[in-house]
C-alpha cells in the first residue's frame, strides 16, 4: 500500500543535509583529524592508462549521456529486476562509507587523484559505527564503555540521536538514507549482542577484554560476510577463488608497498550500485510499495516505529525469495536517479540532481581511465562495438527505443569518440549488462573489485585473512549451520533486527 500522508517523512532535505554524492568539506573537523588521516591517499591503479581528456565538449557531452541512462518514468517492470536481493544495493553503500571519504575533489577541472585525501581508514575495521573507541568517544557507549548506544525518541530499532536529531555515530553519512541508517542500527546491536554472548561464555573478562574482544569478533564476522557473501554475491565466486587461491594481478604488495584507493574503484567499478535502486520499495508490511525519496526523509530526525525497515522484505533466506529484488547492473539508472534532493543554491534538474551525470563528469576530472585502456591491460577482450551500442532493453516500449537512440546518437558523436574511449563506470555497467544479463559484474569490474577488498583485507592488522585469524570461523548467529554458508541475514537475526514483529 502506499504511505498514508500522515506518516510520510516531513522532508526529503531536512535542515539542508547534503545528499548523497554532494561535496562535503572539513568544516568541523580537528586539525588532529586532518593531520592524522593525510597518510591515506587516492591514486591510480592502472597509471599512464589512457583516460578521457578533460575539455568543456567532453564535459557537455558526458554529462548529455549521464542524463540519456536515467529512465523517462517511474514505472517499474519486473524484467528490469536482477536476480540480487536489494538488501546488497545499501549493504555495499555501509561499506563504502566504511573505506572512503572524499572531500577534496572537485568536477571542473582535471585532479591528480594522487594529491587526494582519503578520510576514512580503508581497513574494514567499522570505524563509522566505533568512532575512536569508547575512551575517546564516550558518548557512542554505555556507562561500562563496552557497549554501544542504541535507539533514540522511544523507537529501539533507531540510531541514537540527540534531542535535535543528529545521529551520534562515528559517519553522518550513515543517516543520509533510511537503509544505510538501519544497517548501521543493525551493526550496533550486533555488536551488543555479541559483548551479551561473550559475558556469558567469559565471565571473568574485565570490561577492556570484553569490548576488545567483541570488537575483534564484530569486525572479523563483518569482514566475512563482505568477503563471502556481498562480494561472492557481487563479482561472482569464480572471481573470488581465483584472487584468494592465486593473489592478486594487479594490486599486489610487491608492485605497490603502500596501500592506496584506487580511483578506478572508489570513482568507477564501485559505483555499480548506483544503476541497482529502484524508485519503490516494499520497506515493510506498513508501506509495500513506498517511493525510494521516503529512505531520505528521516535524516536528522528520529525514525517512527512504522518506518523501520523490514530485512526480510531485502535479503532472501533458505526457501524464501525476498521480496525486493535490485535492479539489473546496466546502463539504465531508475527515474529517482536523476531527480536526487539538491543541496541549497543548486537548481532542480542541474547535474548535479543526476548521479550518473556527476559520475562520468567525475571520472573525467580524475583522470580515470577508459574502460578499453584497462582492459588491455587486463588482456580481457574488450567489448566490441555492437556490445556498446546494444539495447539494454528487452522489449523496449517506444519511449525506450527513443531513449536507447538517444544513447547511441551520444555515444557515436565526434567519431564515436565514446565507442572508442568509453568512460570506464559506463564500460563497467555495460560489460555486467551484456556478459552477465545484470546479474554480477564482468570481468574487469569484477576484478577490480576483488583486488581491491583483498588486498584491503591483506593489509589490515585485524584481517581474517591475517596469521592470527588462520583457524577463525564465524559463531554468532551460526545456529548450527556451516560457517562457509554464514551470511549478511545471520548477522541481521544475531542482531535481532532481520524480522522484527511490528513491521515484518
């Protein structure tokens, strides 16, 4: 049903919160903070690769194509659905917002990405839900500083909130949409569902022990499940057993000491996510066809019981298909991506309301690759000319035999330039579009993906792929199941937010 008017959120914009994908700045940041975080740095994975020049005719015309992927309706066909639970569309915004933060770049002018800040650790460590632990952010724990605090305004399934609403979390970026909240609520009782299971196991753990030792085991079964589930999920199990059983090709120790985000990830192959939201949702039994703009209107506010999301509805479980499926990965984006909340001064129907504008301008002003330059680089055949200018469409009605020509009028202006240097998000889309029919990414951004979380994960200190983690298996939420098949649903059950009785 749809949402009664009563129980719509007040504003899709509250208090001019940025949307996702603004610019932020370091306003409000420490010295300390800037200091300490300019170790961690962008830069380029395939350096000297050819990428797109950066002129105002290419600037014009990447933003033209950006605008040509958005959907003329908000109508949704089932065809148009993957065969991915929409729960991984937000569970990978939560780990993204878990190893970035770019506020440096900029879209008018060509940047060295090696010259950017990286203001997050890029270690899966959860630094957005611990902040910097209980002795210096007293404020996310409870009085023994070894739990996290939880709920706000009556509602236990909401992040803690002050009286003005701001959410008291270590990234508010995580309360810029109703989904990624709700994940970040979800990791919180995680997390003290296992410090309760652990004092039970270990009563004589002092309370230092007992949260180090519940932080260790949090991150160990997120970082699991990131590995085993969402990118298996996502780029494919053959991928992932090649990368774990054959190391890495490109992104290895030995060709780069120092870590380091790739722009060809953090600008480019992770933004696959973006053409997988859809403009409904079935949030909960209360709102089974709600518009996506009701996931940004609880931001600085408390979320009323009615609105919490219902995960069953996002993740399927043995015998049962959720009910929510992500659209396919293609060079389609929903009706919703191109009518995004504008920051304050910016005009409805800018750029800057149309994500897949800012992401193939963005790509351009980072100098990132083309997706034909990386590919042979990989030696993986690149896409041919007909894959480029394919239909995503199976039955197009005529408004998307319009819209495809228009595409395809783009892609073939200026000699097709964009045939021959195509950007690489959009080469990426395409490639998981006409290999894999949307259902997981192709071969180059699938393993740029892969390298990228691996050797993360190789690099980190608390790292399941570390020494001291050789023998380690995921237990809490395991219900007797083999630890191979824990999942993203059992950690949302141990958490006790997958179904919560008053919404599912």
């Amino acid at each position: 049903m749809q949402p009664p008017s009563e129980n719509l959120p007040g504003s899709t914009n509250p208090g001019g919160q940025l949307a996702h994908g603004f610019k932020r700045t370091l306003f409000g940041f420490s010295p300390s903070f800037k200091k300490n975080s300019s170790d961690d740095k962008y830069g380029y994975l395939f350096a000297n690769a050819l990428g797109t020049p950066f002129t105002s005719d290419h600037r014009d015309l990447l933003e033209k194509l950006g605008r040509s992927m958005v959907d003329v309706t908000s109508a949704e066909n089932p065809s148009e659905f993957s065969a991915i639970d929409a729960g991984y569309t937000y569970f990978g915004q939560f780990v993204d917002h878990d190893l970035t933060l770019d506020v440096d770049s900029v879209l008018d002018n060509l940047q060295d990405a090696k010259r950017l800040t990286n203001y997050r650790t890029p270690n899966l460590d959860l630094d957005a839900v611990y902040g910097d632990g209980p002795a210096v952010s007293p404020f996310m724990y409870d009085a023994e500083h070894v739990e996290l605090v939880v709920g706000s305004m009556g509602n236990e399934f909401d992040l803690p909130r002050t009286l003005a609403g701001t959410a008291i979390i270590g990234d508010p970026r995580n309360d810029e949409n109703l989904f990624v909240a709700q994940l970040h609520m979800s990791m919180l009782r995680f997390h003290n569902a296992v410090v309760d299971e652990l004092r039970r196991q270990l009563p004589g753990l002092s309370a230092s022990e007992l949260f180090q030792r519940a932080q260790t085991e949090v991150r160990r079964h997120y970082q699991w499940v990131v590995v085993h589930d969402f990118l298996r999920t996502i780029v494919g199990a053959d991928m992932i057993n090649d990368v774990l059983d054959n190391g890495l090709k490109y992104f290895s120790q030995k060709k780069f000491r120092k870590f380091f985000m790739p722009v060809e990830f953090s600008v480019a192959a992770y933004r696959f996510g973006h053409s997988q939201i859809r403009n409904l949702y079935r949030f909960n039994r209360n709102f089974t066809n709600a518009d996506f703009f009701n996931a940004f209107g609880f931001t600085k506010s408390s979320v009323p019981g009615s609105w919490v999301v219902d995960w069953s509805g996002f993740f399927s479980e043995a015998g049962r298909e959720a009910a929510n499926k992500a659209r396919k990965i293609d060079t389609r984006v929903a009706f919703s991506m191109g009518n995004l909340p504008t920051a304050p001064g910016t005009s409805p129907g800018s750029m800057f309301a149309i994500l897949s504008a800012r992401n193939l301008v963005r790509g351009m002003a980072l100098g990132v690759p083309t997706g034909q330059a990386i590919a042979k680089r990989m030696k993986v055949r690149p896409l041919t000319r007909e894959q480029l200018l394919s239909s995503p469409f199976a039955s197009p009605t005529p408004e998307q035999q319009m819209n495809h020509q228009q595409v395809v009028d783009l892609m073939q202006a200026n000699n097709e330039f964009l045939v021959k240097q195509t950007p690489l998000w959009y080469y990426i889309l395409k490639e998981a579009e006409v290999i894999q029919s949307g259902d997981q990414l192709g071969p180059v951004g699938g393993r740029i993906i892969a390298e990228v979380f691996l050797r993360i994960l190789a690099d980190s200190k608390d790292s399941i792929l570390g020494k001291e983690a050789v023998d380690w298996q995921p237990q809490f939420g395991l219900n007797g199941k083999d630890p191979a098949d824990y999942r993203i649903v059992d950690m949302l059950r141990f958490a006790g937010t997958f179904k919560i009785p008053s919404v599912s």
